[in-house]
C-alpha cells in the first residue's frame, strides 16, 4: 500500500490507475470502516482511501484534540484490507491558507444533527469536496450509520454535477446491535453493556410502523421517555422520509427513523431505515 501525504505526490501516484473508487474517513478504523474498503473493490480498479480529522466539522466545545488518532494499527488493517493508497494529509498539507471558500448546504444541515451541531455539516461538505477535487475518484463509498451526511454529499455531488457516484455502505453492528463506531472507545463497561438499548428503541419504532401505527409523533416520544429513564440525554428520535429527510407526512412511503444520545459523555448516533 502506497502512502502518500502531499496532494502533488498522490495525483502523481493516481495517473493512470483506472477508474479510483474512494473511501475517506477520519482514522481510528473499526469494522465498519474494513467493510466499506472491502465493498470498494468492487467498484473500480483502485481503491483510495483518506485519513484525515478535519477541524472544520467540530464545534468548539466538541472532541477535536482528544479524537482518537491510532495511525499506525490503521494503516495495518487498510493494508490488510488491500487498498491499494492511503491519502494521509497534515493540516498543512490540506488546508495551507485559511479555508476561506466554503461549501454551505441547504436547509437539511440544519435539522436533526445540524440543530445540535451547528456548521459541522459545513465542515463535512467543505472538506470532502476538497478531497474529491484532490482525489478525483469515479465512486466514493460512505456509510449509512451517519444517514444524514450520506444525505448531504450525494445531494452536494448531484447539484454540483460532479462525475462521481456515491454509494453508501451498511452499518456494521456488534453481536448486541450496537452501530460500530469511533466514539464507542469512549463508553465505561458499563455504558457499553447499555449502548444497545438505543438500537433496540429504533427496532420497537421500526416494527411498530411495519404493523400499521401511524402515529409516529407518539412513537418518537415513547423512545425518548425509555432513553431518559435508563439515564440517557437525547438530543432527537425522528421518523423522517428517507427522500429528503423531512419529517414524515405518511406512512406508506420509505421512512428512516434516527436518533442521536448521550450515554455519560459520549455522544452516539444511530439510524433504521423502513
């Protein structure tokens, strides 16, 4: 696997490599991550993948400086997942100048996460239009654990024309239905024995409208009172449509409830499609 950290060297390793499926990510690679660079495969003939925290998509009070950053044991597993070139920019190396020139979505960035994460949406299509622009793939790859991200960047790739397709990956989960992600390293044993329950409040949501309740209002609350009773703080439990994230005016139409909750400190985000 070819590492490369200056934008110059990683287009010159780029020329001539077929058609460059991408997968960005922020390190400190799970499962969930393996199972997007393994999908990859099978959309081109070279798979790419980035590591990068980008400070633009963390409010000031979030967890830039203590975000996990395990460089080395990450290029271990892409390397054993057979990507082929691992884009690994320094601050300097991606943002030389104040990133002036931003990318500002519609009015989705701000609902659900956008309502509790001012401008982290901002941040997430600035930095991943660069990164496109840098890469210039033929497909990207993101997952569905962060639904409305996927949301934004293939309604910014659609709108901007640009010659990429966007796929979006599964979520992985562990044994007990907890969504794989980076921040689960922050949860106590005991708040990881815990986790799954917000899982299981998507599920009761997501069999409750398959059996014919309508009333989705009631449904989001009652997760949101099971949530608080077993001690956690949620931001939001919506039933929204999965064509523009709006909240859902009907039942007989392809929903996806998400919700987003602190368990102690430790903010986790988790979404069912329907």
């Amino acid at each position: 696997m070819q590492i490369h950290s200056s934008i110059p060297d990683l287009r010159a390793a780029l020329k001539n490599r077929g058609r460059v499926v991408f997968v960005p990510t922020m390190g400190n690679l799970h499962a969930g991550h393996i199972s997007l660079m393994e999908q990859a495969r099978a959309h081109g003939d070279t798979v790419v993948a980035s590591i990068f925290v980008n400070r633009l998509q963390f409010g000031p009070n979030e967890d830039f400086d203590k975000y996990p950053r395990t460089f080395t044991d990450d290029c271990a597993k892409l390397e054993a997942a057979g990507v082929d070139v691992l884009f690994a920019p320094s601050e300097a190396d991606l943002y030389p100048e104040p990133q002036e020139y931003t990318v500002d979505p519609p009015a989705i960035q701000n609902i659900l996460d956008g309502e509790f994460r001012p401008g982290h949406f901002r941040g997430v299509a600035t930095v991943v239009l660069k990164l496109f622009n840098i890469v210039q793939p033929h497909a990207a790859i993101f997952g569905k654990k962060d639904y409305q991200q996927l949301m934004v960047i293939r309604d910014m790739t659609r709108q901007l024309a640009l010659p990429i397709t966007v796929i979006g990956g599964e979520t992985v989960r562990a044994e007990d239905g907890l969504a794989l992600s980076s921040r689960n390293g922050y949860l106590s044993t005991e708040q990881r024995a815990e986790a799954p329950r917000l899982y299981r409040e998507l599920n009761k949501i997501r069999d409750a409208i398959r059996a014919g309740e309508t009333d989705t209002v009631n449904l989001e609350n009652a997760a949101i009172s099971a949530l608080a009773a077993a001690g956690w703080k949620t931001d939001y439990v919506a039933v929204q449509q999965q064509s523009d994230l709006t909240p859902a005016s009907a039942v007989d139409r392809p929903l996806v409830v998400l919700a987003a909750s602190r368990l102690g400190a430790t903010r986790l985000i988790d979404n069912l499609e329907i």
